[in-house]
C-alpha cells in the first residue's frame, strides 16, 4: 500500500506543495493521502497515530520532507527506526539521501571475511557503518527542524525590517522593536498552538510573563505573516 503524509503547523500553510511532491516520487493513482490539518487539537497527530500501528511490511510512505514526518527529532529518529525495522519504507522528497532504502543498503553493507584476525577489525567496520546511517538520519531530523526555527526568526526580522521601513503592523509608526519583544514573539512563534506549538495562548503567556493585551497585540503582528 502506498501512502502520502502531509502535516501543515500553522493555518497559514496549504497542503498543495506537499501534496504535489509527493506525487511526483508516487503517482499510484491509488495512493492514500493522509492530511494533518491545523487546529488546536491536531499536536498530537492523531491521524498519523491511528495509522501508525497499520503500517505493514513493504507499504510505502512518501513525505515532503523530515520535518512533516514528527515535530521532534528525538521522535523523528525513533518512529524513523522502528517503521524501518518493521520494514515499513520510507521516501522523503527533500531529503531522499535518507530514505530507509538507502539506510537499509548502508546497514546491511558486508566486508568480505579474510578469515584471520583482521576480520575482527572488519565487523567493527560494519558495525560503525550502521552507526554512521541512524548518525545521518538523526542528522537530518536536526537539520530540517534547525530550518524552521531560522524560518520563525526571519518571521521576526521581517516585523522589524517592515517597520523600520515605515508599515504599520498593529504598533505605532516608526517603532522599533525592542529585544524583550523580539524574544516573546519568538516563543509565541514556537510555543503557541496557532503557529503549530504546545501551548495556548493563557499558557504561553504565562511563560513569556507579559500581560493578556500584550501577548495577543504581539500575537496579531505575527499572523500577519505567513510562515512557510
């Protein structure tokens, strides 16, 4: 079975991107989409945790990238390696160094054995190579989630370049903003569960430590960008 996992964070975001590059590397005209729409309810993904436990050995998952396969890396690692031991494939049209056949080719790469000592260095070499693919994969998850965070702080120099340059943006023309504002917006950016964070707007508040008016003033200025 063939199936295509799409997961947008934010409400601001279309599955049509994702949805076109993963027909491009599947085009069954049968292929399964499963789509991940933002609401606040959707953080704990449900449609991919119920067909999680479905996935049999030789269907096949195509992804835009890493970053749409789990919010985490330590998550993207373990659910990457326990689909790939219950030989579940796995395609990633960003990243296609680390689809699991790839992994697999590494894993299951053999050194002919001289049947002396040195073969004792030989299996070490093996078992190094296999440590070296999950080091790629784990690589990869870090990368992908590095450049939404950079993504979210270009977000937050755009404010204020915009600005700077003379726009109004819910604030007083002219303002510029300051580094106690720029830190809250970005915890709202990774936090708040309107831009695909783990927390509500109360909550995240009470992290940052700003007043209701501020946080949804500060709140407003960022929907007002689109996050890719």
């Amino acid at each position: 079975m063939n199936y295509g996992y799409i997961r947008i964070s934010t409400k601001f975001q279309n599955v049509e991107r994702q949805e076109r590059n993963i027909r491009l590397m599947c085009p069954d005209p049968n292929l399964v989409i499963i789509k991940e729409i933002f609401t606040g309810s959707t953080q704990d993904r449900p449609k991919w945790r119920r067909y999680y436990p479905r996935f049999m050995p030789g269907d096949n998952i195509y992804f835009d990238s890493v970053s749409r396969m789990a919010r985490d890396e330590d998550d993207g690692v373990k659910e990457y390696l326990d689909l790939y031991k219950r030989k579940v494939n796995l395609f990633f049209f960003v990243e296609p160094g680390i689809n699991t056949e790839v992994y697999r080719e590494a894993c299951q790469m053999q050194i002919p054995r001289t049947g002396t000592e040195v073969d004792i260095i030989l299996e070490a070499i093996e078992a190094y190579q296999v440590k070296l693919a999950e080091k790629q994969v784990r690589i990869a998850f870090q990368q992908a989630h590095k450049e939404l965070d950079d993504l979210r702080q270009r977000t937050i120099e755009g404010l204020e370049t915009a600005r700077r340059s003379g726009k109004q943006l819910g604030r007083p023309r002219g303002r510029c903003i300051t580094e106690k504002e720029r830190k809250a917006k970005n915890i709202i950016l990774k936090r708040d569960t309107l831009f695909g964070g783990d927390l509500c707007p109360s909550d995240c508040m009470k992290v940052i430590g700003i007043s209701r008016g501020t946080y949804y003033k500060y709140r407003n200025d960022l929907s007002k960008f689109p996050i890719a």
